[in-house]
C-alpha cells in the first residue's frame, strides 16, 4: 500500500522585503490511505503552511515531498493543478462556495476542470449531494442553506473527483457544536471508505477525535500522539 | 476546461453585475456607435458630392483659359463665339458644346427685385447638362443667333420675382435690360455649394451685348463616350492654343473633379473616424479597468477554483472570454445604435449619411480586438494568482 503522501525534511520559507522567514523548518511525515490526522498548533505555529504543502496549492523549498507518489518539485503548475484536482480534496473554515450557483453546480465545480460534460457533472453532483444528505437542497443557492449544510456542500465538491486525501482547514471553526459534531461525523465516515482525512484545528476536542495528532509550534512537528 | 463551459462562466460573471456590465460597455457602445455614425455620414455626403457632379450630365468636359490651380487668379478669358466655331469642328456635333458667360445681375418683375446668376448660353445647353424645364420652352437657334432678349428663370428667381402667379411671357429686366420669360426650370437645389434655382438663363449674344463684350468664360462639351474624352480633351487644348498661342488652357473631366473631391472627402472621413476610434480606445481602457476590478473582487473564488484543479489558463480564459463578451455585446449594441443614428440623421437632417457595411465590420473588429487587447493584463494577473495568497483573501 503506497502512502497518500510523504513529507521528508520539508521546509518552507518565505521571502518578505528581502528577509527569509521560515515558516516550516523540516517536517517529516506520512499520510496513509484511511488514515485520520490531525494538525494543531497556535496561530504563526506553521500548520497552515503544512496544509498548503500537503494540499499541492503551495511547494516546499526544501526536502521531498510526494503527493499521490509524484514528486512536487518536478511537476508544472499545470500538472500541479491536475494533481489537486485528482487526489485531494479540499474542506476550508468558510466554505468557499461559489455564491449565485446552486449546490448541484458548486459540487459539480471540479468537474468542470477534468472536461466533463454538465449533465454528467450534475449526475455526480446529485449522488454526492445525496451521500451528505442534502438530496433535498440540490437546487438551493449558498445564502438558502445553513451553515452546516454549507460545509456539506463544500464536502461533497471535495468528494465529487473522489480524492484519496481530503484536507480540512477548520471546518468547524464556523459552526455551532451541533452541527459541527455532525460533520465531524461525516468525516469520520470518510476514514472507513479508505479516504485519508487530515484536519487542520486548534480546538483540542476536535483534535481528540483523529487517530493521530501531529502538534506544530515554530514550524516543526513538536508532538505526536 | 471546455470553452462552452468558459462562455457559461463569464456570461454568468457579467448577469451577476448588470449595472456594471452595462456602464462599462457603454463606453464600447458609445466608440463603435460614433465610429459607424460618423463614417455613414462621411460616406453619404461623398456619395451625394458625386451624384451632384455626376447630375450635371454624362461624359462631361470643361475647358477655360488658365490654369486650375488652387489659389490662382482667376484668367481674364480670350474666348469668343469664333472659338466656338472651330471647337464645333473639333466635336463635328454642335449639339454636344455648351458656353457660359456668367454674371451677377439685379432682375426685377415689376416691384419685386431678386439677384441672380445671369447666364449668358448657347440652346444647346440642356442637351450638354441635365436641365429640365418645368413649364414654357428653352431657348432655340434663332433666339441665340438674333441676339433675343428671352430669358429661362430658375425656380427659385422665378419665386421671387412672380410668387404663385405664371411668368411664362411677362417681361422682366436683368441688369436694367428688358427680357421676357419663356421658360422656368424645374427645381435643382444646390449642387457643390452654389445654388442652381437663382441662375436665370439668357442668350449668349445678348448676354455678351448686356455686359459690352465678346468673351466667353467657359466651354463644356459633352463626349459621346467616355473612351473619347481624353482624345477629345487633347484636340481642342490643341485647337484653342493654336488660335491662342498666349493663352494656357485648361480641360477638366468630372472624373478628375470627384477624383479631388474624393481625396477631400476620403480624408474628412478618415479624421472622423480616427476621433472616434479614440473614443473607442477609451471605451477599451474602461473594460480594462473594470476587469481588474472583478478580478480583485474575485480573488476567492479564483483561489478556490485553482484548489479545486483549474489550471492559470482556465483563470486566464474565463476573464479573457468576459472582457471579450463586453466588448463584443458592447460592440453589436453600438453597430446598431450607430446604424439607427445614421438612418435618422439621414432622415430627419439635411445631412446624408450611408451605411457601408466595411465600417460596421472595423468598429466590430476593432471593438473585439479591444477587449482582447485590454483584458489579456487582467486575466494574466487572474491567472497568476497563488492559490493559497487567493484563499486567505477576505
């Protein structure tokens, strides 16, 4: 069984006004299929920039860093964009749904950069919609749904290529207990049909859930537990 | 991405901000529209110059002492009937030679007083130029050779110095001379700025007595086909000179004129076009403005769509395909507007003004090149945006 992803050594530093600023400083790390991972740490602690990397939106400048068994450094923006589009998934904090667009056509969004035509865009879209249980929502915009039904919207866009990592930025963060409960629920649900999750949070509790916890602070992993 | 999809994408950016959309086209609206209006209006006063010219007659040539020239005095005339004798001989067609001794004259009827354009002709002149009569008779041979005192009054003299009542046979005076009325002209408007309906035509032998003189101020003949003119150009400068050695003469062809008028003309066009080409130019510089804005306002969804596997093209040609969409929607709505102006303005005004459908294609073409050229920044800056800077983005 190949790893989902392998961080070796990698470090990330950026460059403000002329002056180097660190923000990984060699962090090693392996993401399994079906594997459940949370990162926590403080603000400024790096763990966003590790999100970045290992989501491919970001390259590291220093060490290996495989996603999907390919080597970022040697693949083009473009490859790099079909690689985000066919292995991970994406859940952020605020949702980022496109607004005037329905759930249908939102989830449908990732499609539409593998060239797949609309109706078997909304095809998928709707068995998506239907798995997070919003069959009854496929033609309501962002501002008609709640915020938990938006977060299952935004996990069923992540869903739709069928991604071996879905990475989630604090994707409680904006809701109340409940209903985020509920899509940590959902999540959880993912683990078990061999999808790997990775959450990114601050919050302890949510941490708890997750297998592993993988704690950062001045950009190296300081804990695992 | 699939370009169809691309379309959707961007028809959809511009529904989302119908006020904003519609301003910024406007600006495109406004440059295409002034470009085709103005063009049609310089085409439709070129073309009317020409029929005006071409309205004279067919095969025309016109040939007087000196030469012409832009800004040269004009040439006191050597011309006499006696030329015209042996011009006969040139054309072998008395029929087809026309003179003018041409003069401003006070003519009176009664209590009422005009100013006129007294022509001194031959009765060959409606055969040489195209001159209806509306009522009476032209003058004839006789009236010529006798020296007559008969006179053809223009429509518009023939207004003013007898209102409603027919002047066909009262008497009037030219110059304090008394002539009778056998004919009026049918209405001819103006042509190249000088207005027809005030000439009065009387014979050139009593013309000639009226003013104490001999000369004639100009000759026209009318060729049989055009492929004679320039021959027949040649041999009666030659015929002329040789009767003349002091003199230049020269011939002119209608041809030649419209040529000139139509580098005038051509010109004016083109300047006008050029004004409104700049305006469409600024038009384009709006499109490019607001681009960068809906870029700017957008940064998240780009960040979100490049997470989601959208490469920098697909960013690049979904605000490429927006700029090109206003401009182009822009680009039919101005065609149209300007097309309607010119029609009305051809209406309603004075002013001529034709459609010429080259003009039409330039604005659109322009109008697309435009939004092309002023969204490519734009979508390139789209397109480069980093993913992670575009999702932090609030």
């Amino acid at each position: 069984m190949t790893a989902a992803i392998v961080a070796d050594d990698v470090s990330r530093t950026y460059q403000l006004d002329g002056v180097s600023v660190p923000a990984l400083r060699g962090v090693s790390l392996t993401v399994d299929p079906g594997d459940y991972v949370a990162i926590v740490g403080t603000s400024g602690s790096g763990k966003s920039t590790l999100m970045h990397l290992l989501g491919g939106l970001d390259r590291p400048t220093g060490g290996t860093l495989l996603i999907g068994g390919r080597d970022v450094s040697t693949l083009s923006p473009d490859e790099m964009a079909a690689l985000r589009n066919t292995t991970i998934g994406f859940v952020f904090q605020s949702f980022h749904l496109l607004a005037r667009t329905t759930a249908q056509d939102n989830v449908g969004l990732p499609l539409v950069y593998r060239g797949v035509g609309r109706r078997e865009r909304r095809e998928r879209a709707a068995t998506m919609l239907e798995r997070v249980g919003l069959a009854h929502r496929i033609t309501h915009r962002p501002n008609q749904m709640s915020g938990g039904e938006q977060q299952r919207v935004a996990i069923a866009r992540a869903l739709v290529t069928g991604p071996s990592v879905l990475l989630a930025d604090e994707p409680t963060g904006n809701l109340d207990s409940a209903t985020g409960q509920s899509v940590l629920a959902l999540l959880e649900s993912l683990v078990d049909d061999g999808v790997a999750v990775v959450l990114v949070t601050h919050d302890r509790d949510v941490a708890a859930r997750a297998r592993r916890q993988i704690v950062m602070k001045d950009g190296l992993i300081s804990e695992t537990r | 991405m699939r370009l169809a999809e691309a379309w959707r994408v961007a028809l959809d950016a511009l529904r989302a901000n119908r006020l904003r959309s519609m301003l910024t086209m406007l600006g495109v609206i406004i440059g295409v529209a002034a470009v085709v209006a103005l063009v049609a209006i310089g085409t439709g006063t070129k073309q009317q110059i020409e029929n005006q010219v071409e309205g004279l007659g067919s095969n025309l040539l016109l040939v007087v002492p000196g030469r012409i020239q832009a800004g040269s005095a004009p040439t006191s005339s050597p011309l006499t009937l006696d030329d015209i004798d042996a011009i006969n001989r040139v054309v072998g067609d008395r029929s087809r030679v026309a003179v003018t001794i041409a003069s401003g004259e006070t003519v009176r009827a009664g209590s009422r007083t005009g100013f006129a354009s007294m022509q001194g002709v031959l009765e060959t002149t409606p055969t040489v130029f195209v001159r209806n009569l509306d009522r009476g008779s032209y003058l004839t041979r006789t009236d010529v050779s006798t020296g007559r005192r008969v006179a053809v009054l223009g429509a518009g003299l023939a207004r003013t110095l007898f209102a409603d009542r027919d002047p066909i046979g009262r008497q009037i005076t030219i110059g304090g001379v008394r002539f009778r009325v056998i004919g009026v002209f049918e209405p001819l408007g103006q042509s190249l700025g000088v207005d027809r309906d005030g000439e009065v035509h009387v014979p050139v032998t009593a013309a000639q007595r009226l003013l104490g003189t001999e000369r004639i101020d100009g000759i026209a003949i009318r060729a049989p086909d055009r492929d004679r003119i320039g021959d027949l150009s040649t041999a009666v400068v030659a015929a002329l000179t040789d009767r003349h050695p002091d003199t230049d003469f020269s011939a002119v062809t209608q041809e030649q004129i419209l040529g000139v008028l139509g580098d005038i003309l051509g010109v004016l066009t083109g300047v006008l076009a050029a004004i409104a080409g700049i305006s469409l130019l600024v038009g384009g510089v709006g499109v490019s403005n607001i681009m960068l804005v809906s870029v700017r306002e957008r940064t998240k969804e780009i960040g979100l769509r490049k997470a989601v596997g959208a490469r920098p093209r697909d960013i690049g040609l979904q605000f490429l395909l927006e700029a090109v969409l206003l401009t182009t929607t822009g680009g039919i709505l101005g065609m149209l507007l300007g097309g309607g102006t010119a029609l009305l303005v051809d209406r309603l005004s004075p002013v001529p003004a034709a459609l010429t459908w080259w003009s039409m294609a330039l604005a659109f073409g322009v109008s697309a090149a435009v939004g092309i050229i002023f969204g490519v920044v734009p979508a390139q800056r789209a397109g480069r945006l980093d993913p992670v800077v575009a999702l932090r983005t609030e």
